[in-house]
C-alpha cells in the first residue's frame, strides 16, 4: 500500500513541474522519430546514395537506448533535489521504510520505466537482431544507467537549476558509445571504464561472455560507488 501511494505521488511529483513531465514522456517521441528515419529516411538515402546504414546499426540503437535511460535518469535526479530541498526526503526516511527503502523507491521508478521503453524499442526498431537474454541483459543495464544518471545529478547539484545545467554535461557519457568509430586506441581504452561504451559492445557481440560480463561489472561499480556517496553524504 506504501508503494502505490508513493507511486501516485511520484507521478503527480512529475506532472506538476512541465520539465520533468516532459522528460517522461520524451523517450516514446524519440522513439517514434528514429522509428520514422528507419521506414522512410534510411531506404531513401539508400536509393538515392547507396549509403548503407546498417553497419552503424549498433550506434543507433546503443543511442536509443542511453538517451531513454538518461532522460528518465534526469527525472530521478530532479525528484531527489525537490524531495532535499523540501526536506521531505528526511521525514521520508525516518518511515518504517528507512533511508535505504527511500533510495531503492526513488531509483525503481524511473528505472521500471526504462525497462519498458527498452522493451517498447525491441518490439519497435527492426536494426538489430539480438538473442533474448541480450535483451533481457540491456533491459537491466538500462534500469541501472537510469539509476546512474539520477544519482550523479543529486550528488552533483544543488538545487535543479543547476542540475539542468549537470544534465547537460552528462548527456556527453553517450560520446562513449561511439569511441570505436574514430580508431584511437586511447580514447577507445578510456572509454572501457564508462557504461555507454559497453550498451554498444552488446549490441555489437552479443554472444560475447567477455564483453556481457564486463558490460555488467561496470554498471554495477558505477551504481555501487554512487550509492555509497549518497549514504556518506546524507548521514
């Protein structure tokens, strides 16, 4: 009952501030244009260049993909800043719930949300053809990335003018998963260390253990560092 009274309340949280309400919904519309490129706008060019977009498929849907987890990333973040200013974090976390049941309520709804939208882009895109449990994988990835965006706006930030400002900075980490194109075996060896670059490597080989098992390593780092700061900055 505690859950679904907090799920409501988010939700009203969300459509009150236009910002926010809009980054909920922008992953469908993002969506909806790529999936309009890939029926008239990729054959078009391909009938009148010869370009052949299909070895950039990858890229395309890891940026699909990250750009989805990072919207819904933003509206974590802008919660917990309003929730901290309003001190209601606090009283939040003096419920039965506790401070740890608070985090994992902030960070799951906006990351069930990425779930479904990775869903809804599997069901939609036909640009690359993956196993099942590589979906299943990357549904989960993407859950995470949402949690590691909120985290890294709250633990930046101040107040949500200056994490608008923080968004736009981190909307830079999709860069990562794109490092392979430009051949430079630094920046591709700087990118390891960085979620984005993984999304693309599973896309690219999914039937890779190596690349699925560091994919999964590095989220999990990133999310538990980023988790341990929000637990020494609040006590």
């Amino acid at each position: 009952m505690i859950q679904i009274t907090l799920f409501r309340n988010d939700i009203k949280q969300i459509l009150r501030d236009p910002v926010m309400a809009m980054l909920l919904v922008a992953p469908l519309l993002l969506i909806s244009v790529f999936k309009i490129l890939e029926v008239f706008l990729i054959p078009f060019v391909a009938l009148k260049t010869g370009f052949d977009v299909m070895p950039y498929a990858p890229c395309i849907f890891s940026f699909i993909l990250l750009m989805n987890s990072g919207m819904l990333g933003i509206v974590t973040g802008f919660m917990m800043l309003d929730e901290r200013d309003g001190n209601i974090a606090q009283l939040l976390e003096i419920t039965p719930m506790g401070r740890s049941g608070y985090l994992i309520n902030r960070l799951s709804f906006a990351s069930i949300l990425s779930v479904l939208y990775c869903v809804v882009s599997f069901a939609v895109f036909g640009l690359v053809n993956l196993p099942f449990y590589s979906k299943m994988l990357l549904c989960f990835l993407s859950a995470i990335y949402t949690a590691i965006i909120g985290l890294l706006i709250f633990s930046g930030a101040d107040d949500k003018v200056k994490g608008l400002t923080y968004a736009k900075g981190l909307n830079a980490l999709v860069l990562f998963a794109f490092t392979d194109l430009f051949a430079l075996s630094w920046l591709t060896f700087l990118s390891w260390f960085f979620p984005p670059y993984w999304i693309t490597m599973m896309i690219k080989s999914p039937q890779s253990f190596f690349v699925n098992s560091l994919a999964f390593i590095i989220h999990v780092v990133w999310l538990g560092v980023l988790i341990f700061r929000y637990g020494r900055r609040e006590s």
